[in-house]
C-alpha cells in the first residue's frame, strides 16, 4: 500500500507534518508528501528537527525536485539540497514547458 500525503494548510500546524512519520510504523513501504508551495522554511525546520530520530529508525527519505527550463527552479532546488545535503537521496524531473524548452542552465 503506498499513500500520497498532501500539505497544503497543515504544514502552519504544530505537529502537522508529523503525518510523514506516522505512516511508516504501520508498514507503509512508500510515502509520497507533496508539499505544496511556501512550505519551504518550515518544512525544513521541521527536517531538522526530526531527522535524526526518523533516520534511526531505518526510514530512508527521497527529495523529489522539478526544474523547469526556468533557471530560478534550478536555484530552488539547488538550495533545498544544500540544505538537505546527504541526509536524502534525490531525484531531479527535467519538466519541459514547451516544444524546444532548454536545460543547459
């Protein structure tokens, strides 16, 4: 069974990303957490914050980023990687917005 987590408002709750690490005690092999946009700062506090223990677990974490030909998405996910190091494995989507899009950036 995998599971496809939305956060659109429940990120601003205390505790409400704590979903991501209530799923995988009961077996789930696969989550799927779309966060949704300005969830930036305090999703990564949160990591932060919680890392460590997850890890200790055995629970292995994928950073999923898209880029668009755009070179600011690329800076994006630049950043969250910077901040998220070697703590994730990840997995960049080239996601072309037209016919001729161009990723050399």
């Amino acid at each position: 069974m995998h599971y496809l987590l939305q956060f659109r408002n429940e990120f601003h709750m205390p505790a409400g990303l704590d979903a991501f690490i209530d799923h995988p005690d009961g077996g789930t092999p696969i989550i799927l957490a779309d966060m949704g946009a300005g969830a930036g700062q305090v999703a990564a506090d949160w990591f932060d914050s919680m890392y460590e223990d997850v890890a200790d677990t055995g629970v292995r974490l994928t950073a999923v980023g898209v880029v668009t030909p755009d070179p600011a998405s690329v800076e994006s996910v630049l950043a969250w990687a910077n901040r998220l190091q070697d703590r994730v494995e990840y997995v960049v989507v080239e996601n072309a917005t037209g016919a001729l899009s161009d990723f050399t950036y």
